[in-house]
C-alpha cells in the first residue's frame, strides 16, 4: 500500500463532489495558555463522519453493472454510514458487517439509511477486516481502512487543509488516510494520529517497528482502535504518520465538553480524540519509541464522527465517562 499520489487525490476529489461536502476549518475560541488551534470540522457531513469520503470515492470506480448487484462493508457505525449513504444514492442494495458491541445510535442510523445489519462477535468481525471479505455476502466489499480509492477520498481533507490554512504546523488526525493529502499537498507538516488508551496498536507498533498486538477493550469511543494495525496498512502508516498521541477516556469526555460548550459541535469520542490529543501537553510515540513534540504553532484537529449516543452525551455534560 503506498501513498497517493496528488493526481489520484485530485481523481478522488472530482469523483465524491456531490456526494461528500468541503467542510469549513474554523479556530476554536481561545483561552490563555492554549495553543492555536483549528477545527476541521467533518461531522458536518451528511453522516457526520469523513467516512463518506472513502466510500464516495471507491464506489464512484465500480462499474455500473458491477455495482448494481450491491455493495458491503464491516464497520462499527461511520464507515458503514458512508457506504449505506452513497448505495442509497445509488439505488443498490448494502449490507454492513458490524461488532456486536456497536451502539445503537449508530446502528439505528445504518438502518435510517436502508442498510441490512450483520452482527458477528468482535474477533469474527476482526477477521473481515483481515481476510477482506465474509462468506456468504452479495456484492463487492469496501474495506474501510485498506483500499487504495478510500485512502484517496479520505486524503482530500488533506488538501483542503493545505488550501484553507497553508501555515498549518501539525495535523492531528483519527487516522483515516488523511496524511496521504497533507503529503500530496506538498506540505512538510507533521501529522499525528490520535488514539484511544482502551484500544491504541499504532502507538505500541511505532516503538516496536512492526503491527503488534494488543489487549483491546471496547470504550465509549467505538470510531477508533482495533487488536493490532493491519499488516497491508502498516508500511503507509508508519511513512506518513509523524507519530501517535494516546489520550485517555476521561481526557477525550473533556474535550467533547469543550466542543459543545466552546464550539457549539457535538463530536463521538473519536471525533473528539484530536482535541483532546493538542490539549494533553505531551509528546507523542514516534518511531522506536522516541517522544516526538509536537511542533509550536497552529494546530489542526480533525474533528470527525457525531455520531454520540444521546445518553453518552448528557453523561459527558454532567463531567462523568460513560
């Protein structure tokens, strides 16, 4: 898997026009002491998650006849809604492939949008990540993570970025392919991704120089982590992503609080891990392991998924951790 390259980018930009919006880079409002820092703001997409980028994009290379016989995906909520979205466009028939642990809000949205829900235990559910498809499905599989045209329409945020805010000093991303834009954009910005103490492999993988494994344990933010990076992903990961800050439950609860109160945006627990990550104050793991700052200077969040249960939510405003 290697990155694309800014003409695929660009291919992958016209395909989801229409489909996918350009969504605004705005500046939280500032207090003393914070650093500079702007919020890409994909959960105003139509599924409130950058997810529908990827999907937009892999499903707009489908032939017609090919894609008419439907499309499925093994997703936890976000990229299952992007690709229920674009086959609901499309007039095709969509299956999702979901962990049995995954929340009902967004499960309920997966069916809003006429999707037929597969549960399988989570280890069953890992597997078709890693063996591409699942026994018994009609239609062509969308990987969520490992296809080239996904990674392709994520990095378009990447461009935007660039475009909106070309002195940006680092990115800070729930992985996603974003870093494949910054760099086809030319720019020599870091970007780091953010994840989640419960279920954080890249972090562990950076310092041991290859995918490991790890103990997984399912949190209110469901958007990010898995047991290991996949073996296919790791080469693009470990090339463009500049290193991995893990934020905490109770640091990610903070920063949704900051979001709905500071910024009037409503962000799941991964939509909110970027935020908490420019907020935490440390280094991030970097390659063997070494602490990699942060660069000094505005600081760009992607802030992406809201799709938070109701319930979840009012806990977090209350100042508890679901």
């Amino acid at each position: 898997m290697m990155p694309p390259p800014r003409e695929e980018v660009l291919a992958a930009r016209a395909r989801i026009q229409g489909i996918a919006l350009r969504t605004p880079l705005l500046r939280l409002p500032p207090e003393p002491g914070e650093p500079e820092t702007w919020l890409k703001l994909e959960t105003l997409q139509p599924i409130g998650s950058f997810k529908i980028r990827g999907a937009a994009s892999a499903m707009g290379l489908i032939p017609r006849d090919e894609l008419a016989r439907g499309v499925y995906t093994a997703s936890a909520g976000n990229m299952a809604q992007g690709v229920a979205w674009c086959a609901r466009a499309a007039g095709v028939p969509c299956a999702v492939v979901v962990p049995d642990h995954a929340p009902r809000a967004k499960l309920d949205a997966i069916e809003r949008l006429g999707a037929r829900i597969v549960p399988v235990p989570f280890e069953r559910w890992w597997q078709v990540l890693v063996e591409r498809g699942y026994e018994g499905m009609a239609g062509r599989f969308i990987h969520p993570v490992s296809d080239p045209a996904v990674i392709a329409g994520n990095a378009t945020i990447g461009l935007e970025i660039l475009e909106d805010l070309p002195a940006v000093a680092s990115v800070l991303v729930p992985y996603g392919g974003i870093a494949a834009g910054v760099r086809a954009a030319g720019s020599a910005a870091p970007t780091f991704a953010c994840e989640v103490e419960t279920a954080a492999p890249l972090a562990p993988a950076l310092a041991a120089g290859a995918p490991t494994a790890i103990d997984y344990r399912p949190s209110f933010v469901d958007g990010i982590g898995g047991r290991s990076i996949l073996a296919e992903m790791w080469p693009l990961a470990s090339t463009l992503l500049a290193g991995s800050f893990v934020v905490g439950l109770e640091e990610i609860a903070a920063a949704i609080r900051i979001l709905v109160t500071r910024a009037r945006v409503v962000a799941e627990g991964a939509g909110a891990a970027s935020l908490a990550a420019a907020f935490a104050g440390r280094s991030a793991t970097g390659p063997g392991g070494a602490a990699v700052p942060r660069p000094e200077g505005a600081v760009v969040c992607v802030i992406s998924g809201g799709n938070l249960d109701p319930a979840r939510l009012a806990t977090i405003l209350e100042g508890r951790v679901p």
